[in-house]
C-alpha cells in the first residue's frame, strides 16, 4: 500500500524505492532506540540467516512488492546512511542557527 501511494502520489520507480528506504530506515532506527530504552536486546542473533530468495509465492499477495522485488532487494547502505547522515547534519545546523 505504502509503495503504491508513492507511485500514486506520481514517484517514479528508482524514487519510490528511495522513499520506501528512508522511512523504512527511519523507522526501524526508532523502533530500535525505543525497545532498547525497554531493556530488549537488540543485539545481533547468533544465527545462520538464510540469504536465499524468499519464494514467489510469498510475495504473491503484494503485488507491487513482487514487481519491485530486484530495487527493494538492491544494498545502497553505504550512500543512503553518508546522505541521511548530511540531512541530519544540516537540519542541526538550521536548528542551531534558529536559536
């Protein structure tokens, strides 16, 4: 729903998948310092992760997600994080500046 609101809203492909990524990046980022400040560990599990592609099936319910799959699946973490962390960098600044 969220990835056809996007498009929706006239995103083209590549900047809807850069939206989905940064709120979902945010989001996670949140919901982690909020459990962690419960006391759950979010540590990393010792586990072995499966790195093969979940089957077709699964995603046979979301669509979009399935015509999405190969952006979605894509690692620009390093480039996300350096521009996340430039935005956050200049929003303290402004804030700084309003003082």
């Amino acid at each position: 729903m969220f990835l056809n609101s996007l498009l929706e809203e006239g995103f083209d492909r590549e900047r809807t998948v850069a939206a989905y990524r940064a709120f979902t990046s945010f989001l996670l980022g949140h919901l982690l310092l909020e459990v962690s400040a419960m006391g759950a560990d979010v540590g990393p599990l010792d586990v072995l992760e499966d790195d093969s592609d979940p089957p077709r099936s699964a995603l046979a319910p979301y669509p979009r997600v399935e015509e999405m799959r190969g952006d979605l699946s894509e690692d620009h973490s390093a480039p996300e994080f350096d521009e996340s962390l430039e935005n956050l960098l200049d929003r303290i600044a402004r804030l700084r500046s309003e003082q």
